[in-house]
C-alpha cells in the first residue's frame, strides 16, 4: 500500500472507531446528576451559541447559563469555574489562563492571566548546591506563582458578557456544593498523585479518604469550603481573591509553609493586555496568544515553515517528516530565544516568512536534521507526556468568538489547597529555567530568557487560537497537553485550513510531537506502521505513545457553529 493509501485507510478506520464518541447537542440537568452520556461539545437549542471542553458537567452549565440570556462569553466564564470544580487536576482559580476574545463588535483582545512570580523570588531558589532541585519548583509551596485566572476570567466577562459576573460563577459553585462523579481521567490523576497529595492536610481531606487513599472513578465529590469561595467571589469580584480573605489565607499559609508569597503580591497582580501574534496560513488569518507565551509564535512558526513546501504533493510519511522537523527547529528557537516579554527581547522575525523560508532551505525531506547540540538523558518521558492542563472553546452567532486555555501546570498544581479556601494552588513556577539548559516536568530546556525574576511570568506552550477568514471568525481553537498543546494546534489547523477536514476529522487524526529536546519525535499508536518504519528510515527516534493530548475547537460551516471536543478524552472516560 502506497503511503497516501494508507493515511487514507487510517482516516476511514478512525471515523468508525471513534463515530460513536460524536457529541449530542440536547443539555441535562444542570448540577449533581451524573452525565448519562459524554455531552463535552454542545450547541444551544436553538443554534445560537456553542461551547466545547473536556467535560460535561462543565458545558451543561455552560449551556444552563446560555439558556438564561448568556453569550458565548458566559458560557466560557462559567465552564471554566465549572471546569475549577470538576477538573481540578487541570485547571482552577488557584492558576493562571490566556485569553484569546473577539467580541461582537469586532474587537480582538489577548487577555493574559497567566501566574506572576512573587517580588522575593529569584533567580536561584531552584538550586541546592548549585544544582536544580525539581521537587522545589513541583510540589509545595515555592512551586505556586500568584494565580492569574478570577481577574482574567473576570476581565473577560466585564469586556463582553451578556449576564452579570455572578450569573457566569454561581452555577459552578451550586455544583461543587452538590457534588459530582469523578471521571476516569480525574481519578486516574488522583492515583498518580495520592502520595504527595496526602502530604497536604488540606488536599487530602478533599482528594483522599479517610486511609488516605485516592478517591475512585465514580465517587460523589462535593467540595464545600470551594463552593463558599465561588460564592464570595461571584459576589464581591476578584477583590475577594486579591485582597480580601482570600490572599490573608494564602499568604498566612505561605508564611507558615516556607513561600514567598506575600498579601502585598496577591494586591499587586495584573492581568495584561498583549497585543496578538497575526500571520497567515493558507488564505486565512490566524490570532495566536504571544509571550509570555510561546504559544502564538512557534505555531505561526511551523506553519510557515509547512507554507513553503508544496503540501499536496509530498507523501504521507514525507509530510510528517516535515512536520517534525519543522517542529524540532522551532523549540530550538523556542529554548533559546522566548520568555517573558516584559523582561527580555523576543525576535519578531520569529514569525516572519522570510525566517520560515531560510528554516524550510535547511529541511531535507530524506532524512531528519541531526541538530542536537546536548540532550538530557534524564528526562522522564512519561511524566511529560502526562500532563495536563485544559482548553475552553465557544462561540456565539452574534460574533463572540472564544478561546481559553486554563492551567494549575501538573496534575493537581503544587499538590496545595489553602485551608478553609478548596482552591488547589498552581505549580507554574516550575514553566521557568531553573538552570539555563535544565529540563522542566516536560523536558523542556529555556535559556536566560526564561530565567526566574521577581514578579516575571513563566514562559508558556498555551496557544488559544483564533481562525479569521476574509476578516470574518471561522474557528476558535486550543488544547490541552504541555508541550504537546503547539503541535496539536498546528496539525488541528493544518488539517482543517489546508486539507479542507472538518475539526472532528483533524482531531482523529494520529499525532505527533517533536520540541527538539528530547531529541524524539513522539507518535501516536494508530499511526501506521509503514509510516511509522518511513519516519525511522529518516533518521527519527521514535517513541510510540498510546494518546497525545486534548484539543477543542468550534468551526464555522455553512453558517452553523460546530463544535467539536477531543475524542481521546472521551473514549478515557468511557473506559
Ligand atoms: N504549564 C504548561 C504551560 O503553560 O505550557
């Protein structure tokens, strides 16, 4: 079978295997009952407004607040604290988000509420005689930089919500007071983590039983003390979190626990305004989220690098190739030249078409770059490929289009619930360099740029992605998966905009994933084997991998939203 036949074959395997796992659009009650099916992509009953994520609990009441006179912007905000209550081993108001909005008005924002380090932070605090000191930087209280996500979600809502800020959170905090089912991939994540989890008095009595055990898939959580936060914030707004009691517990912990911390941190946390990282990729525009992301730059990157080969005529197993190395020379750029944009320089020409076409010269489509200058032996694949984060997508008729992608970083952040809060802390600190050339829990390796300083935000992969076609929103995309978010993103976009599938078909689609270090392109199971041997004859290190990540996109097709959830989720929690 010649290799075009053969992704062929692949793509009519997968639509059936994974047919079943279409989502259904009608809605189910609102809190406390358990899904009776996967419902992670829904539109309104009447067409007007979709939202996609990884669970449902979290787009039923997305779609509760729409039904009540919200927009695609309140059914973002609210899924998102919903998401807090129910997914909490990705994602909470104890982390940070990047926000990519069009408003109906045609304004475009890139909202960043990503964790700030604390002003006594410094470059060193990862260090122990000299060397990095992983668990530092993972577990506890050094780990937690100051969450960005209430002001920012709480930003977003002011900008363009239909309701009013409480409408958006009380409905999460209703659930997280009810309780619900855990899934299979929060469980799983709870078995992955009971240990350091139980060292936190506070996240044990939530995540653990009374032997300090995981809770099991299928368990009723209900998560009081976090309910009573929501609802003190939904009533007095990011001032609660900032400078109310909130921080005082936070920074009263953080005292007594070792961190850095400050009440006057917490009081003087910002959100920004960036401007947009802007290219063009197959007759259509794309908004991608800049620094302190790398996000928006290295998938404009890639994809113009892809922009300078004759696509439809290159097999299969070249294209993947390409792909990979494409990939593998943007996280050489991205460990070298990107941070955070308020402290250090970041190239433009990055996302230049000029650069992508002196990049595409040195691709050899025989055989994979050997570029290497070190590798890191020490790398744990399988924690990097574990982790996790999450991805909110809506859109709305009226012109609201929406992509968030929300984190703690690892499963479970930092392990920390500030007592008598429920809100589990991040563990962003560790998205910094410890050590210029050291790897983070994803194997990635930063230079000076990314170094830590005071009041300095960790360099991101987050890449909430917007899709403009004649200056008109078409698709709102983003993932979830470390690293592993940029090559989602690119293969999603570049299977819908330049091979003309629809986000569902993209979505099922085998991965992959090249960031340079490791030196390994990482492949899906399902991809085929004859690909799979063409890519070694190339010259890659293949690391086979049972499922990479989860995206959610909603398009635009013949007038209609169509949103679309991560398959690979799914068939998880169907398990
Ligand atoms: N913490 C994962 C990321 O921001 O890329």
């Amino acid at each position: 079978m010649t290799d075009r036949l053969v992704v062929l074959f692949f793509f009519f395997f997968s639509v059936a295997t994974f047919a079943d796992d279409t989502a259904s659009s009608s809605s189910e009650k609102l809190t406390g009952i358990p899904p009776s099916a996967n419902q992670y992509a829904q539109i309104s009953t009447d067409g007007s407004v979709a939202i996609a994520t990884v669970n449902t609990y979290a787009s039923n009441i997305a779609m509760a607040v729409v039904a009540k006179g919200g927009n695609a912007i309140d059914a973002a905000v609210a899924a998102t604290f919903a998401l807090g209550v129910v997914d909490a081993q990705n994602s909470g108001i104890g982390g940070g988000c990047l926000i990519l909005v069009r408003l109906a008005n045609g304004k475009i924002y890139a909202i960043d509420g990503r964790e700030m380090a604390p002003a006594a932070a410094n470059r060193d605090m990862f260090l122990a005689q000299g060397k990095p000191n992983p668990e530092l930087s993972r577990t506890g209280a050094l780990a937690i930089g100051i969450p960005g996500s209430v002001m920012a979600l709480y930003k977003l809502q002011q900008l363009g919500g239909a309701l009013k800020f409480r409408d958006d959170v009380l409905p999460a905090a209703d659930l997280a007071d009810t309780g619900f089912r855990i899934s299979n991939s929060m469980a799983e994540r709870l078995a992955a983590t009971s240990a350091k989890l139980a060292t936190f008095p506070a996240s044990a009595a939530i995540f653990l039983d009374e032997n300090k055990k995981p809770l099991v898939a299928g368990t009723m959580l209900q998560q009081r003390d976090l309910a009573a936060t929501y609802r003190r914030i939904a009533r007095q707004g990011p001032g609660y979190f900032y400078k109310g009691d909130f921080s005082k517990k936070a920074a009263a912990w953080m005292r007594e626990n070792g961190g850095l911390i400050t009440l006057r941190d917490f009081s003087r946390y910002q959100i920004k305004l960036r401007d947009p990282i802007v290219s063009e990729f197959s007759g259509y525009t794309l908004y991608g989220f800049p620094p302190p992301s790398s996000g928006g730059t290295h998938v404009a990157q890639i994809l113009n690098i892809l922009d300078e080969f004759d696509l439809p005529n290159i097999s299969p197993s070249n294209r993947y190739h390409l792909i990979a190395d494409a990939m593998k020379f943007s996280f050489a750029d991205r460990a070298h030249w990107l941070g955070d944009t308020d402290f250090t320089a970041v190239p433009k020409g990055l996302t230049d078409k000029r650069y992508a076409k002196l990049i595409a010269k040195k691709i050899n489509l025989e055989k994979s770059q050997i570029d290497i200058s070190h590798g890191n032996p020490d790398i744990d694949i399988q924690a990097l490929m574990n982790k996790h984060t999450t991805h909110i997508a809506a859109a709305d008729l009226a012109g609201n289009w929406v992509a968030i992608t929300s984190t703690v970083n690892t499963s479970f952040g930092s392990k920390v619930v500030i007592p008598g809060t429920g809100v589990v802390m991040n563990n962003q600190m560790d998205d910094f360099s410890a050590q210029v050339g050291t790897a983070n829990a994803f194997g990635l390796v930063g230079s000076e740029a990314n170094s830590v300083q005071p009041r300095k935000r960790p360099l991101s992969s987050m890449s909430p992605t917007l899709v403009f076609k004649d200056g008109k929103p078409v698709m709102t995309l983003g993932a979830a998966g470390g690293p592993t978010i940029i090559s989602q993103v690119v293969q999603t976009l570049l299977y819908t905009l330049h091979d003309g599938m629809t986000a569902q078909q993209a979505m099922m689609q085998p991965r992959i994933h090249q960031q340079w270090n490791p030196n390994v392109l990482f492949v899906e199971a399902a991809m085929p084997a004859a690909i799979q041997q063409s890519l070694k004859d190339k010259g890659h290190e293949l690391k086979i991998w049972p499922r990479m990540g989860a995206s959610q996109a909603i398009e635009l097709r013949d007038g209609k939203l169509v949103p679309t959830a991560e398959p690979r989720v799914m068939k998880q929690n169907e398990k």
